[in-house]
C-alpha cells in the first residue's frame, strides 16, 4: 500500500485526553492529527449512554484547567453533573479550540508499526487509510476496552443483550420490560438505580456485592457557581496537594488519637456529605490497616441494615470478602432503597449460580427468570485492554501483547522499551489510574508537551524508554501496593478481570502512591534531561 499522509503526531482517540493534548499541541504549532473511533468527541462520556451515567467526582474538578477563559465561561449544574452535560462540555471545548478539523472520526486505529529505518510510525485504520507519524500518542481511556463473561446459550437470547458502554445510541424503552442487570460495580449501581422505577421486574445478578456510599448530589446555583470560579485557583492548588487528586484528602489527625465517638462523628459528617470524602477525606489508616478498616467496615454495614427492609437482602449487600473502600468505592443515588421496591430482586450468584441463557431468560441455580433484556454491567479489561487490543509492533517486530504478557511494563506510564516515539497518556503503571482522571491527564498532557518541546529544542527525533528505568519503576510501583489493604482486592485496580483468560490473579496496573509524589518523580526526570530515556538524533 503506498502511503500519501504523514503528520508529525497521530493521537489515538478524542476523549478527554485526546482533546487536550491536541489542544495543547496546536498552540504549540504542531502537526497533528487525532483518530477517533466514535463519531463524536468525548470519548467515555460519547460512549457510555447508560441511564444514571454521571461524575462521581466533583464537576468543579473535573473541567480542564489549562484555560481560565473556558473556567469562566462554562457553568456547571450540580455538583456532580450527568453524562449528557459532560459531553456537551466536551463538544463546547472541540468547537472552542477549533478541534474537529484535526481529527478524523467514525475510524478506528486497528494496528501500528514502528518502522525502524525511517523513525516513523505506520498507522492502520479499519478504514483501509495508512498514515505516518513521528510520534504515536495514544489516549485511548482507562476503561474502554469493555469484557463480557462467555455465557453459554447467549447466542440463542430473544430478547436485547449488551455491555454497559454499549447502551443501544438510539435508546431503549424499559417501560414495562423484566430486565437483568448483571455486576454491582460503580456502573451496575448507577444503572440499577436510575431504572428500577421504569422497568417492570428488574433483576440483579450479584456475583461480589460492593461497598457503596451516598453521592450526596445537588444542584449548584448562580451565586455559589460564581463563587466557584472566583477561587478555580485554591481548588486546582488543593486537588494538587491530595493523593487523589480530588478536593478530599486525609484528615490530619490519626485513627488511634480519636475515641470511637469522634471516629464515628466524623464518619456521619461523610456519610451525609458530597463525593469521596468517605473514601478519600478519612483517616488514612483506614485504608492501610485492617482494625481500622473494619471499624469502618462496620459502621457503613449498619448504615445498609438501615436502609434496606429486608434484613437477609441487607446482609447480601454488605461484602465479606474485603473492607470498606479496599476496592474502588461506588457513589450511588437511592441504590440500598432500590431494594425496598416490590419489582426488584437481588439474586446472590454465590447462591445460584449464572449458569446459561436460554431464549427467554437466564438459567440460575437451576431456576429460569423470564426476561427481555440482559445488561452485563461486568467491567473493562481496565488499563491494558485498550492498548493491546491495537496491534502495536514496535523494534524488531515486538508485539506490544507480547511484551506485556505476564503484565505491562512502562517507565511511568508514558513508554515502552522497544516502542520508540511511543507515548502513552496515562498509561500502565501511571499514577492516572488511581486518581482523578482529569487532573492526572493534565499532568500527562503537560509532562508529554513538554518532553516534545525539549527534543525539539535539542534536535532529538527518537526518545525510548531504556530497561533499567523500566525495570526500576516497575519496582516502584510494586512497592507502592505494598502498605496499602488494597494490595490483595480483586477488582480493576489490581487488574483482576476473570472475564480475561489467563488473568484472574491481582497484578499491578498502577502507580499507588498518589498523584503528587508521582508529579514530583517525573518531574525530577524531566529536570534532569529526561533521565531513563534515550534521546537521540537520527
Ligand atoms: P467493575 O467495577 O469492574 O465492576 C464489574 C462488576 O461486574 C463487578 O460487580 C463484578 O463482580 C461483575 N462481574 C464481572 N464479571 C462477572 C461475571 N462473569 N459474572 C457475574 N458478575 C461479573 O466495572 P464498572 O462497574 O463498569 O466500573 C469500572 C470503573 O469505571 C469504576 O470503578 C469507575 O472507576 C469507573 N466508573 C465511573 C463512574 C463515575 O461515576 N464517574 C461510573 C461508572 C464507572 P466481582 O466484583 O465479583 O468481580
């Protein structure tokens, strides 16, 4: 194939990263072109249509923060904003900054190959479109590449069958309709919540319940908008300063100098009050030592047997297998109650076992539930999956899956030995993952610009991670895991997906030693010229 297209950088994808690298790359006067496989801008927030999709951080917090005119222009309407606000901010950026000319939608990247000689990338499109580029940046989301369980019998359903992310774009009517939703993480919750009202019989399918908290949403009005915008600074600074990344951060006093009152006085206060603060804005010792956490454990156990009538369905709700916030915590709207409601029914997988779809339904424990349609709420082959779902080869016809099969290797998330010109925003083994994707992504995008600019001031044309450095934060990132309780959790964060042949043990994906320490590393790297790179000119 003769190719007729070349670009300085392809970016892969234009979600919420991929519009602000661009961004940031058009200021800076480059040559760029983003490839998109939707058919709009927004990335998550395009795909995910699910009823009950919403932040479940603050909206204030989740705006970018490069540009102080879009800061002030743009009102958010609740504090945690639903999805179709979040995608009309996204569009308003695209149309703000003059996006769409640079990126070619409805295409997705299918394979990429590193072509040695010639320092270039060949970029192949399910279009049948070859372009080349210098530097390959891929923004491809932390949760996109979806993973449903093989359920035999699927193919013989009658009734409408889809994942979470793929929500039929044209909608669905569920008045009147018997619905299963399989899985209980953030996304199940959401979506049992927002249509148990609608539906007509609506069945959950609970493999692992999950520790869930009040999202304690509200409507932020004119003034206090207002007095939003005039402190941006102070909130960006504080979203800074956390581990998270959000405007939650551990109290200073320790666990063990309060009495179990004031432990339980502060924990009241979060349980009523907005976002993670539950999670995040607690004792730092209930995340990193098991009494403390059970204490926690225990008290938001009480708080489901409050709300939820039936006391043998409140004690499947309550996890037994891990304590509270071990895993990454669920905000929910009305979701205990839902089970109050006489349409619902919480089916305990451990119990009665998902065996098989059949025409009409589903088979559990040996009993068939009639139903229309079936949700698999079941989760992302998180981090990794978007990646390597690409045919990525890099030097010497390395297969990016290849080179990851027993888990992926970076240097800080941004690049692969072997894959030179590279550059993944929020990668594996980032600290992105772990914390509040916006904030994580403009320190990629910034760290990302930044490295382009100094090979450029240099006269570099190839930059690749070297083995050493990989294999020294590879480390880094192993031993972050170790003093925290989430080490041993079998959930996304620790790459467990049993959805995904060969990996069903807990791996590391990520960087948990919180967003600043992670800014302080690779600006250290950045400051002494790009330290466990190679930088050459060929
Ligand atoms: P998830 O947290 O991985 O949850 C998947 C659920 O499906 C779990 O309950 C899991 O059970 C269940 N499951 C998986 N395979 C199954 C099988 N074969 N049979 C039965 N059950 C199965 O995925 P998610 O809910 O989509 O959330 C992923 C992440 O997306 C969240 O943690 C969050 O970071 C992000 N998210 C954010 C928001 C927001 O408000 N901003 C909303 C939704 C999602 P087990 O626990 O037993 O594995």
């Amino acid at each position: 194939m003769t190719t007729s297209e070349y670009h300085e950088f392809v970016v892969i994808g234009a979600g919420v990263g991929g519009l602000q690298q661009l961004t940031r790359l058009l200021q800076m006067g480059r040559d760029v072109l983003v490839i998109e496989a939707n058919a709009g801008v927004g990335g998550t927030w395009f795909q995910n249509r699910y009823p009950g999709c919403r932040f479940d951080s603050e909206s204030f917090t989740y705006g970018y923060s490069f540009s102080q005119e879009l800061l002030q222009e743009w009102d958010w309407s609740e504090m945690f904003a639903a999805r179709p606000e979040t995608l009309r901010y996204l569009e308003h950026v695209a149309d703000r900054f003059e996006l769409r000319p640079h990126i070619r939608f409805d295409t997705r990247v299918v394979a990429a190959r590193y072509d040695e000689p010639r320092n270039r990338w060949r970029v192949e499109t399910d279009a049948g479109d070859t372009v080349e580029c210098r530097f390959l940046i891929t923004a491809v989301g932390n949760l996109s590449a979806p993973t449903t369980p093989s359920l035999p019998g699927a193919d013989t359903f009658e009734g409408a069958m889809f994942h979470t992310r793929d929500w039929p774009h044209d909608g669905l009517d569920l008045e009147g309709a018997r619905v299963a939703v399989v899985g209980t993480g953030a996304t199940g919750i959401q979506v049992i919540s927002a249509i148990a009202a609608q539906v007509d019989r609506l069945t959950v399918l609970q493999r692992r319940p999950n520790w869930a908290a009040p999202l304690n949403n509200r409507p932020i009005g004119a003034d206090e908008m207002a007095e939003i915008k005039s402190r941006y600074d102070e909130i960006f600074a504080r979203c800074d300063a956390t581990p998270g990344g959000f405007v939650h951060g551990p109290v200073e006093e320790r666990f063990a100098d309060a009495d179990p009152a004031q432990r339980r006085a502060l924990w009241e206060r979060l349980y009523d009050a907005p976002g993670f603060g539950i999670w995040l804005g607690n004792y730092r010792e209930v995340l990193m030592d098991p009494e403390a956490n059970a204490e926690l454990s225990a008290f938001v156990a009480d708080k489901i047997r409050q709300r939820v009538d039936d006391p043998a369905t409140a004690e499947k709700l309550i996890p037994r297998d891990h304590g509270f916030g071990v895993q990454r915590l669920p905000l929910e709207t009305g979701y205990y109650e839902t089970y109050n409601r006489p349409n619902v029914e919480l089916v305990d997988l451990s119990e009665e076992p998902l065996e098989r779809a059949t025409p009409r339904g589903v088979v559990v424990g040996g009993r068939e539930i009639a139903l229309d349609v079936i949700v698999f709420a079941t989760g992302f082959d998180a981090i990794v999956g978007a990646l390597t779902r690409i045919d990525i080869v890099g030097r010497d016809g390395l297969a990016l899956r290849d080179a990851w099969r027993s888990g992926p290797r970076t240097a800080y998330g941004f690049a692969v030995p072997g894959f030179p010109n590279l550059l993944a925003l929020t990668g594996p083994l980032s600290a992105s993952g772990a914390t509040n994707f916006p904030r994580a992504i403009d320190t990629c995008v910034t760290w990302v610009s930044d490295l382009v600019q100094h090979m450029g001031d240099h006269g570099y044309t190839r930059i690749e991670a070297t083995a050493e450095a990989t294999d020294a934060w590879v480390h880094d990132v192993a031993h972050s895991h170790e003093r925290l309780l989430m080490r041993n959790a079998r959930s996304w964060f620790t790459g467990y997906n049993t959805n995904l042949r060969g990996t069903e043990k807990p791996r590391h994906l990520m960087y948990l030693g919180g967003a600043p320490r992670f800014r302080e590393r690779i600006d250290e790297v950045a400051r002494h010229g790009y330290e466990g790179f190679s930088l050459e000119r060929v």
